[in-house]
C-alpha cells in the first residue's frame, strides 16, 4: 500500500516539475528574449512581440528537452499502471493465466 502510495506521489511529482518549468522557462524566455535576439542580429520592431516569441521558443525547447530527460521514466509509469489494471482484471478471474495467442478447444 505504501509503495503504490509512493509511486503515485512521484507521478504526481514529475507533472508538477514538468509544469512548472514550462512556466519558469516562458518567464524566463520573456524577459531574456529581446536583449538575446538583438545579440544574434534579430531586431523586432516591437519588442511585446520579441518578448512573446522568447516566451513560446524558451517553453519549447525546455518542453522537448523535459520529455527526452523524463520521457523514460513517465513510460515506466505508463507500463505499471497498465500492469495494475489488467492485474485487477485478471483478479477476478481466478488464477487463470493470461496467453498471448488465442486457444482453439480440441
């Protein structure tokens, strides 16, 4: 019970950092865009407008980068949950066990 309560609290855990920095690099991305855009030779000329791009390019790039580092780990997630609910499945059946391919009777 407690190690399901774990695995759960650090599902839950992942979302909430995965989210969170979305929402540091956009801030971040707004701020910082401008002055990094003028650095590289691409001048807006409004710079709400360069401040927006910063915003959506920083929370895309972190997103692409959160998904290749914690990718594997929320596809291990995904496979034990799955593993979970075809367990409950099979609990009511007796202690028959699953096959992969279908038996034909003789």
């Amino acid at each position: 019970m407690l190690t399901r309560l774990i695995v759960d609290l650090y599902a839950w855990i992942i979302e909430i950092y995965l989210w969170l920095m979305l929402l540091i690099s956009s801030v971040y991305g707004y701020y910082n865009a401008v002055p990094i855009f003028r650095a590289t030779g691409l001048v807006f000329e409004n710079n709400v407008m360069g401040k927006l791009v910063g915003a959506v390019i920083f929370a895309a790039v972190t997103f692409l980068l959160s998904a290749v580092i914690m990718g594997p780990i929320v596809a291990l997630l995904d496979i034990r949950k799955s593993v979970r609910t075809l367990e409950t499945k099979n609990r009511g059946n007796g202690n028959r066990v699953l096959s992969a391919e279908k038996i034909e009777p003789f």
